[in-house]
C-alpha cells in the first residue's frame, strides 16, 4: 500500500509540474495524469513508467505548444518588422558597399562598348551618402505625422513599395550623371525617414514593460540585416557580376517583406486576428487607455533625460558608421579583398546580432541591480567599450589586418548592448509617447549621417603618404565622442516615466464636461 502512495505521489508531482511550467489549458486537465496512474495500477510494468510517460507527455505539450506560437504573436511581429525595417535599410544602404567597386566595374562597361557611364569622384560619392541623410530630414517629420495619423501599416508599406522602385530604378542613375543619382538619393531618404519612428510605435503598442529590453533588441538592431542579407550578397554579385545586379536584388527582397508584413501586422494588438485574449492583457491591451493625446513637444524637450538619450544615440550611430559605411575602405587599405571584405563585415553582423539577443534577455531578467543602474551598465558597455576597442585598432600595427578584423567585431558587438541602455531608457522614460523619442533618434542619426562624410574627407585621404596619421585622427574624433555621450547619459538616466508622461496621464484621467464630452 505504501508503494502504491509513493507511486501515485510522484506522478501528481510531475501533473502539478506540468500545470506549473505548461499553458493555462494544461493546468486545467489533470485526467490525463490520472488515467496515467490508473494505468499503472493494472499493469506489471515498473513503478517508473508513469513517471517517464509523464515526463514525456508534458515536454511533447509544451514543444507543441511553442511550435503553435501560441500567446507569442508579439513575437512573430517583431521578427518581421525587423525582416520589414532592416529590408528598407538593406536598399538605402548598399550604395555606401557598391561605390567601392564602381570605378572598375564601370571600366569593365566600356571596354564591352557602353561609353555613357558617369564616373564618381571621391567627393561626389561622399555627397551622394549625405544626399540620403537630407532626404531623410525632409521627411521625417511628415513621415512621422501620418505615422501618428495613419499608423505604420499602411505609411512604412506605401514607403516601402517606392523605396523599392526607387532602389531599382538607381543603377540607371548612378550611370546616368551625378544629379541624377543626387535626387533619387534624396528620395530614399525621404522613404527610409521613419525607420525608428516605427521602431518606437510598435514597442509602445505591442510590447509589455517586462519586455522592453527584448523587444527593443528584436527592433533596434533591424540595421543588422545588412550583415544577414546585404554583405553576403553584395559581395558574391559584385565579384562575379559587378554592382548593379545587388540593386535588383534587394529590391525584390523588399517587395516580397512589404508583402509579408503588410498581411500580418496590425497596428494594435487587440486588431489581429491570431492574438489570444491572454496576450492582450499580458502586453497591456486590458488596461491600455484608449484615449489619443497629443504629444507635448515642448515638455519633452525641457527633459534632460530626453536629450541625454538623443546625445546617446547620435554617438553610437556616429561611431557605428565608421566600419558600416567606411569598413569597405578601411579593409582595403589593409590590403583585402572585395569578398573578404563582404563576409568579413558579414561575420561581423551575426555577432552582433548574438550579442544583441544576449543583452536585451539580461536586461530585462537581471534582477539585483535597479533599473537605473542597469541602463547605466549596459549603456557604458555600449559606448565606452567601443572607444576602447578603437583605441586598440589605432594602436595596431596595420602589417597584421585580422587583430585589426578581430577588435572590429568586438567594436561592433559592443553596440549590441544599446537595447538595454539608451533605447530601453528612452521607452521607459516616455511610454506611449515612445514613438516620437525614439523616433527621433532618427534626426540625429540623420545629422551623423551628414557629418561622417565631411570629416571622412577632411581627414582621410586615401592613397597619400600620411594614411596612418589620417585613420588614426578619425578613430580618435569617434572615441571621444563616445566617452562623452556615455558619461552625459550616465549622469542624466532614469528608468521612471518622465514628467510629461505623467502630466498626461493626468490630464487624460480627468473626467470630462458636459459641453467637452458633446463637442468631441
């Protein structure tokens, strides 16, 4: 009698484990495990068969269970507006990889009879880089607007389709003349502009606050599809069949993503068709206030905390460019080639991206530091290493290009902790107001964008005797930026709402007047 005790015990134990670590359903049907005590009862198998059996069971649940994907469709949304975001930026960026190449490509052209193509000085195709970033200060403030109005569904998806046709039709104008290329650089600015403003409305409306530095990882880091998608390619068509077919390519990517992501994003969670009412309410959908409030600009710019994120996110984006847009030359000067340096900037990506994932679960699951100290932590490891690891590749002997390739990759991982610093700052710091904080970021990345290739030209000067010097005066201008960022944010972080989120979260639970209510 006391075996049979012991043996029922032990397989109750593994039903209440089951209902423990398993979905509400599970919980809620405990015959199984029953029936799998009665079972043996009956049978002259061992005493632990019920308990392997049950083990068992309740892992193949709980696989199906997350194969279904069931209450994680905010997941789901996420990995396409990465696919969505990092597509748009795979076609605005690869110009900054093609130029490399074009004067032998274009040189290739007219020795097989083609005499009409527009061959780029170093300073044109500087401007060309800084054309996208004007382009993208025109139209961040409309984009963001019908944004507010529209959502990004319907504006990032109508975006995205010119983008696309306007990618496709620039081999054409890059061979044409330089103005030619200059406006329909312009115009991809214009349509990549709300790239971060998008990035913040989907975190405000499909994220929980448990799950901001995640969430943020899976989003912020869409630039690193350059590596998944763009470099590989890049360089594989580049070696083998010049420059222009990547152009094609890209754009049909991002034709087939606006597609995808077209169908299945819904710009609130409550609106989609496979969402669970248990998602809803663990995202916030239950307790979210339906009510639009205008966003108080004047208020948001009297905070500090505000500005010390938009500081942050300039010197991470002005020192990211370095390798992003400039690696190509950089690799060159150290004596590598075109498909080389593809993968190696590749290889650089996917450690970012691992770091990234890394970082956005550690920043929501560390438990023993506040939440203020954490953005502080994660946000020096975003920052200040980096400046460190540039300080190593300028005190490198340039005879050794892969301790060069080696301090790179961890230069560029280290921005993969920016999720839990200064973005997850900006969402806590302003809640459904994210969208414009974030958003905004995108106004600076747009001054770095401008700024990298005037001080590109002003220091480097491929080919001339004193490239050392040149490199060296380039990496440390990057360096100090960041030290001086981080040390700003790091003074000014907080992880509670700011003060006009709470003044408008007042002002929204006042109740309304007769003649209000009536006129509204």
């Amino acid at each position: 009698m006391s075996g049979r005790i012991s043996n029922r015990s032990v397989v109750v134990g593994v039903r209440d484990a089951a209902a423990g670590g398993g979905s509400t359903d599970d919980k809620d049907n405990p015959n199984e495990f029953d029936a799998l005590y009665a079972d043996s009862q009956n049978s002259s198998a061992p005493n632990t068969s019920p308990i392997l059996i049950g083990n068992l069971e309740m892992r193949c649940k709980r696989f199906r269970l997350n194969l279904s994907m069931k209450h994680r469709i905010r997941w789901v949304i996420f990995v396409l507006t990465w696919l969505q975001l990092g597509s748009v930026m795979n076609c605005v960026d690869v110009f900054s990889f093609s130029m490399v190449y074009m004067e032998k490509n274009s040189t290739i052209a007219e020795e097989a009879g083609r005499e009409n193509i527009y061959i780029y000085s170093l300073e044109e195709k500087s401007s060309l880089i800084s054309a996208m970033a004007i382009g993208s200060l025109i139209g961040m403030y409309p984009q963001n607007t019908l944004m507010q109005k529209y959502g990004p569904r319907m504006v990032l998806t109508a975006a995205s389709f010119l983008c696309a046709f306007v990618t496709m039709c620039l081999p054409w104008a890059l061979d044409t003349h330089y103005h030619v290329a200059l406006v329909f650089r312009i115009l991809q600015g214009i349509l990549y502009s709300a790239d971060f403003g998008v990035v913040g409305y989907v975190v405000s409306k499909w994220s929980p606050i448990k799950e901001v530095g995640m969430s943020l990882a899976a989003l912020s880091g869409f630039t690193a599809a350059r590596a998944v998608i763009q470099l590989p390619l890049a360089g594989w068509t580049t070696s083998n069949n010049g420059w222009r077919p990547i152009y094609y390519i890209l754009s049909v990517i991002l034709m087939i993503s606006s597609a995808i992501w077209f169908c299945f994003y819904r710009d609130d969670p409550e609106d989609h068709f496979l969402i669970t009412h248990k998602e809803v309410q663990h995202i916030g959908g239950g307790t979210r206030n339906k009510k639009d409030k205008k966003t108080p600009y004047r208020e948001v710019l009297m905070e500090k905390s505000v500005w010390a994120v938009w500081f942050a996110g300039f010197a991470d984006i002005f020192a990211s460019f370095v390798f992003l847009v400039y690696g190509a030359q950089y690799y060159q000067y150290l004596g590598m080639d075109i498909q080389a340096n593809a993968w190696l900037n590749s290889m650089k990506g996917y450690f970012f991206i691992g770091v990234r994932v890394v970082a956005g679960i550690a920043s929501d699951r560390i438990q023993f530091l506040p939440e203020t100290s954490k953005l502080r932590l994660f946000n020096t490891i975003s920052l200040q290493i980096p400046a460190f690891f540039l300080l190593l590749v300028v005190l490198l002997p340039r005879e050794h290009p892969y301790l060069h390739v080696i301090c790179i990759t961890f230069y560029q991982a280290s921005f993969g902790f920016n999720c839990g610093g200064f973005y997850k700052g900006a969402a806590l710091i302003s809640r459904q107001f994210s969208y414009f904080v974030i958003g905004y970021i995108q106004l600076f990345k747009s001054l770095a964008t401008l700024l990298e290739p005037v001080l590109f030209s002003l220091l480097v000067l491929p080919g001339s005797e004193d490239d050392e010097l040149s490199w060296t005066s380039y990496f440390l201008i990057h360096a100090l930026t960041l030290t001086v960022a981080n040390t700003v944010y790091v003074i000014f972080a907080r992880s509670e709402p700011a003060d006009f989120v709470l003044n408008s979260e007042l002002e929204l639970s006042k109740p309304q007047l007769a003649c209000e209510t009536s006129s509204t």
